[in-house]
C-alpha cells in the first residue's frame, strides 16, 4: 500500500490539467527550417552520388572508356533524380507528409541505378 505523501503526489500528477492532455507535434514547422534542409541535403548528396560510382568500380568490368561514359550518366542521372527529389519532398512536406517526402528522397536514390544496368545491357 501506498504511503500518504505518495498518494497525494499521485492525486496532484493526475489533477494536473497539462499532463494528460496529448502534445501534438506540427511537423511543418521543424521541417521548414532552412538549416533542417540544408542538413538534409548535405547528407543525402554524397550518398546520391557516391553509391552509383561505387557500384560501378566494384561490379564493372568494362574498359576504361565503357566506365567513364557510365559514370558520366550515372552522375547527371544523380543530379537530375535529386533535383526531382528535393522538389517533390520539399511539396510533401508543404502538405504535411513527412514520411511520404523521406520516402521518396530514399526510392529516388535508386534512379542512376536504374540507368547503370539499362546501359550495361546496351553495352553488352
């Protein structure tokens, strides 16, 4: 049982209009800061374009003049896919779909690999 002091603190907690009342989080207005998006970019960039060249020094073994030309694609593929990226996260998240717009920024990574096997297969 109980002692009273623990039962009156417990009584006063429960009392205590602001704590069971739910916090509500507004997404909009973390994930508006510029500082936010600018971390977001900084770390989201390397991996867009790192990953595909990657890829393609471990996996190919094309001539040297087969993998430059796809690394060139594959970096203007990177470019081209974060831009359409950041802009369809950056709507979403204007609406308030947070989750959905870091969703896309991930599935967008997979673009510049679409393109490296389609040209692997031209290659071939």
């Amino acid at each position: 049982m109980l002692s009273d002091p623990y039962l009156l603190l417990l009584k006063q907690l429960l009392s205590d209009p602001y704590l069971l009342t739910p916090i509500y989080y507004n997404e909009g207005t973390i994930v508006n800061d510029p500082v936010i998006w600018i971390i977001i970019i900084a770390f989201y960039a390397p991996l867009h374009f790192m990953l595909p060249v990657l890829f393609l020094f471990i996996v190919g073994h094309e001539s040297e003049a087969d993998r430059k030309q796809l690394i060139r694609n594959a970096l203007v593929d990177a470019a081209a896919s974060m831009v359409v990226a950041f802009g369809l996260a950056i709507m979403l998240v204007y609406y308030e779909h947070v989750a959905l717009a870091m969703v896309a920024l991930v599935l967008f990574m997979l673009v510049p690999f679409m393109r490296i096997i389609r040209n692997r297969r031209v290659l071939k």
